[in-house]
C-alpha cells in the first residue's frame, strides 16, 4: 500500500441528519416512509376517539380493546420514526385531522376502524412494493419486522396474540423476528 493510499481519508455519505448512512434512500421511499409515519399516528387519534366514544357508553371492553389499538398504532409510528433516524433520515411530523367522534352506533364505528385498517395496510404494500422498485434491501425487511398485519385486531386473545405464524404473506418472509405487534383480521 502506498503512502498515499494509506493518507486518503475515507468517506462515509450522511444523510440530512448528518448521521452515516449504509445505502441511500430515494426520495419517494422517504416521502411514503413518512406517510406512512404520519397515518399512524392518524391513526391511534382515530383510536382514541372510538374508545371515547365506546367509554362514553359503559361499553367498557370495547373502549379498552380500541385503547390498546391506540397505543399500539402510536408505538408503529415511534418504530418509524426510529428507523428513519437510523436511515441517516429526519422525520418530519404532519399536522394531525381531529377525528371523527359522532356516530349513529356501534356498527359504524367498527366500520370506520375496518376502513382505516385497510387504509393502514395498503400504505405498508405501497412501501414493500417501492422498496423492492428502489431495491432497497433494508427498508422490506424494517416493513416486516414492523407489520404482520390484517385489517383488524382480533377481539379474540388466542388469535390477537402477536404470532409470526398469522403473519399475512409478504412479511411474514421479510424478518425472522418481528419488532411490531402482529394482528390479523377476524
Ligand atoms: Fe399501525
């Protein structure tokens, strides 16, 4: 090796945070990450207000189960921001809507949450399948770790139980070790 060689300074690309990074993430991927983070905490709002709004009628299961729903979906949101952070990335926060808490009963408000959880779920295919486009090899296998998730929490404790095993296809190929919680549809 010549002394040049051993002279020149090795550098390592950072990202806006000015943290290292291992592999860049395109522009998109970043845009949908943070989407997504952001739906998330849409999301347990969304949670919290169909909780109030069970609480508010002594349905008292209901509004515990749709609290833990919160909490869960704010904890996805921290497990976003925390792999952006690990990307080089910084997570930027959106404005959050007030949700929706007027309901004719109890039918609607199960719908809403059905409906948001598909929302959920579409957004986490859209960034597996623009990791895969970008060939992003970290980001499927975060997704992954993140969710194994259907449309809804079972109401049943054996089938809500996180598991890989009712992990739905794709993720369930994505991470031997889940981090997130692992919930499927009724
Ligand atoms: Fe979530």
């Amino acid at each position: 090796m010549t002394a040049s060689q051993i002279q020149a300074p090795i550098n390592v690309p950072t990202g806006p945070a000015g943290r290292a990074m291992a592999e860049p993430m395109s522009a998109e991927m970043l845009d949908l990450m943070e989407a997504h983070l952001n739906l998330e905490r849409q999301s347990a709002a969304d949670y919290l207000a169909a909780a109030i709004w069970f609480a508010e009628r002594e349905l008292t299961g209901f509004a515990e189960h749709l609290r833990d729903e919160a909490k869960q979906e704010e904890q996805h949101a921290a497990k976003f921001a925390d792999y952006l952070i690990s990307r080089g990335q910084r997570p930027v926060l959106d404005t959050i809507e007030p949700p929706r808490q007027q309901w004719t009963g109890v039918e609607q408000v199960i719908a809403n949450v059905f409906r948001m959880e598909s929302d959920v779920t579409a957004s986490v295919l859209q960034l597996y399948g623009t990791a895969e486009k970008d060939i992003d090899r970290r980001s499927p296998a975060k997704c992954g770790a993140f969710y194994c998730t259907g449309v809804m929490a079972s109401p049943d404790p054996e089938r809500a139980k996180p598991s890989q095993e009712l992990c739905s296809e794709p993720f369930t190929r994505c991470s031997p070790e889940p981090i997130g919680v692992c919930t499927r549809a009724v």
